[in-house]
C-alpha cells in the first residue's frame, strides 16, 4: 500500500551555485533575457551571502561565503566554482521532512530553519539521493 502523501513538490525554488567571486558569472547572468538579479541577502547561521536572479518559474542562487571554513568555503576548497544544490519548493516542508525521515532519507538538519527570503529551509543529506544536495523550501 502506497502511503498517502501530505506534501507536494511545487517546483524548483532554485539552482545555489557556491562562487568564490561573482565577477564573471555576473557578466554572463545579466546578458540574459528574462533573468533579472533582485538582490542579496546575508544568511548569518550559515555564514553566506546571497545573490538571486529571478528567471519567470525559478531563481539561480550565487552563494559566497562570509567566513574562512565555512561549510562554503570548505565546498569550494574541494570544488572550485560548482553548483553546490537544488532547492525544491515544498507547500508542507515540515510534513515532506517527516514522510521522507519515514522512507529512510537523512537530513542534515532535521528541524527547518530560516533560509534566505524567509523561507523554511532542511537539507537532504547527498547520501540518500545520490551524491547530491537537495534542499527543501518552504515560503511562509
């Protein structure tokens, strides 16, 4: 018997590629129709800074780190510039959490905490899907 779902995946909410200088993506990023940068945001419990551009259904993340070993700046010690995660955008993220915990998924952090624009942010450890980091979404 499948279980009954009390969630739903709406969308991608965003593309997070971790920077260490947006110099150059920049450029690229703002010849492109229909991709407008609507701006930045410090997020102090994960020492980064956000830089969002907004395409018509999704947003591309920059993330730059805003402290030396910071689990960024450990990503791009490893990684060099590299799209880091995918955001989905969840319309129960608690429930989505508690289904998938059910179904064996790790979390990194298994309560949501508050992400850039206020959303309601838990990252799904890159060993249940894979090797890649998914984070769920949640808009108040």
């Amino acid at each position: 018997m499948i279980p009954t779902k009390t969630y739903k995946v709406l969308g991608i909410e965003h593309i997070g590629i971790a920077m260490r200088t947006n110099d150059e993506i920049k450029y690229f990023l703002d010849l492109l129709p229909g991709l407008s940068y609507i701006g930045s945001e410090l997020v102090l419990d994960q020492k980064v800074d956000t830089h969002i551009y907004q395409t018509k259904d999704s947003k591309i993340e920059l993330l730059n780190s805003t402290e030396q070993n910071s689990i960024i700046d450990r990503f791009l010690k490893k990684n060099r510039n590299k799209i880091h995660h995918i955001a989905l955008k969840v319309d129960n993220i608690s429930n989505a959490i508690k289904e998938l915990k059910n179904a064996g998924i790790d979390f990194i952090n298994d309560e949501p905490s508050i992400g850039a624009e206020n959303c309601k942010i838990a990252f799904i450890h890159p060993k249940s899907t894979g090797g890649i980091l998914f984070e769920l979404c949640q808009h108040s």
